[in-house]
C-alpha cells in the first residue's frame, strides 16, 4: 500500500528547504575532496583547539574514526571536519 503526502509550502519555505539542501550538498562536495587526505594528532588538535592528549584518548576511545600507522594515529581530515569535540567531550563525561 503506497501513501502520499502533499506539504503546502509558501516561497519563502521552499527557499529555506532548497538553501538547506544546496548547503547540504555543497558541503559533501567540499568533504568529499578530503576524505582521502589523511592529519596528524596535532593537525586534529589544532583544527578543534584541544590539546593533543585529548585527540589521542578519544582516538583509543573509538569516539574518532582513525586509524594507525605504527605508533602514530591518523585521521581522515573530511571527517575531522565534520566532528563536533563539544559533543564529544559530553559523551566521553
């Protein structure tokens, strides 16, 4: 059984939705372009301006996507772009 919903939009709501979408996907276009390119712990730190103790525990944390060459961590600057440490500082309390 198939259902159809029909939402009654004025101009200025349908600018808000499709400014919401473009925004959407231009910010995929912009990440997309960095998800290859792999960043230091300090790289992460700065970026967020946390100290780089805190980028390694939640890296051991699994609450960072990494991955690790060796001793060292690295991460995925699309994805660290898109992490929200305030976030992630309430999760790891």
């Amino acid at each position: 059984m198939e259902s159809e919903i029909t939402y009654k939009l004025n101009e200025k709501d349908l600018d808000q939705v499709l400014d919401r979408k473009l925004k959407d996907l231009n910010k995929m276009a912009v990440l997309s372009r960095f998800r290859d390119r792999l960043i230091s712990v300090d790289a992460v730190a700065e970026i967020h301006g946390v100290h780089r103790d805190t980028v390694i525990r939640y890296a051991k944390l699994n609450l960072i996507p990494s991955e690790r060459q060796g001793k060292l961590y690295k991460f995925s600057l699309a994805q660290i772009l898109e992490l929200d440490f305030h976030q992630l500082r309430c999760m790891n309390h």
